[in-house]
C-alpha cells in the first residue's frame, strides 16, 4: 500500500473532506500528528500497519528472508508503525521463518535509493581490482 492509497483510504475516513498539506509527504505527516487526537486517524494508521504486516508476513513465508527493511520517504514517516507491523506480520507468518527474520527501518533515511547506487560504480571498480577493463576490438573483414 503506498502513501497515495493511505491518504485515499484517510480522505474517505473523513467523508471526502481533503486532507491537510499541499503534497503526499504533508498529507501523509498530517494523518500521523492526527492520530493522537483523531479516532479515525488512528484506524486508518492502524489498518495500515496490518495491511503492511500481512504484506511482510507474506514475503517472510515465500522468502524466508533474515532481514525486512522498509525504506522510502512513507516508511520514515510512518516509523512510528513499525511495533504495529511487527505484531501484524508475527500473528500472520508462519513461526520459525518469522522468528528467524528482523523488521527494520531503513538506517539510510530516504535517501537510500541513491546511495545504493552510488555505490555501484566502487563495486565494479573494486571488483576490478582498479585496473579498467580493455575495450573489446572486434575483428571483422568488410567484403
């Protein structure tokens, strides 16, 4: 579920009243302040911290991964969720693999996207060993 559904899924909580902030990020800040003062905020943040865990508790039983990191601008904000989504994806994966599995924030901020590519061209070079590749020269006879 991203950002744009949960701010959807807030705007109709609320009978189609807008929701306060002039882009996703605002919206998406606003429904969290909310939450402490608003009942319906909070059903909406809580529907989605299930939503989310069944998503993880899914990709934990296909996967069987050692780590879930959730990153992204929504995650950061939504931070707050993660024991929610913890507790949502326990009561719906299978045991051993969920224990076997941690549910992280990304420690990368929201800006982890770019990092990792910017690590992509030291991989190669180490990999490389710091000796750039010789071009390739093709043999071929014009006829």
């Amino acid at each position: 579920m991203g950002a744009e559904a949960i701010i959807d899924r807030y705007r109709e909580a609320r009978r189609g009243r807008a929701v306060p902030g002039e882009d996703e990020e605002s919206q998406l800040a606003a429904l969290v302040r909310a939450a402490d003062r608003s009942p319906t905020a909070r059903l909406v943040l809580d529907e989605t911290a299930g939503y989310l865990g069944a998503g993880v508790a899914n990709l934990i039983n296909l996967f069987n991964p050692e780590r879930v990191v959730l990153g992204g601008w929504a995650a950061m904000a939504l931070g707050g969720l993660l024991p929610a989504v913890r507790e949502a994806a326990g009561r719906q994966a299978l045991r051993q693999p969920y224990e076997q599995a941690s549910i992280e924030l990304c420690r990368l901020g929201v800006d982890a996207v770019a990092l990792g590519a910017a690590t992509l061209p030291i991989a190669r070079l180490l990999t490389a060993g710091g000796v750039r590749p010789r071009p390739v020269k093709l043999a071929y006879r014009e006829k």
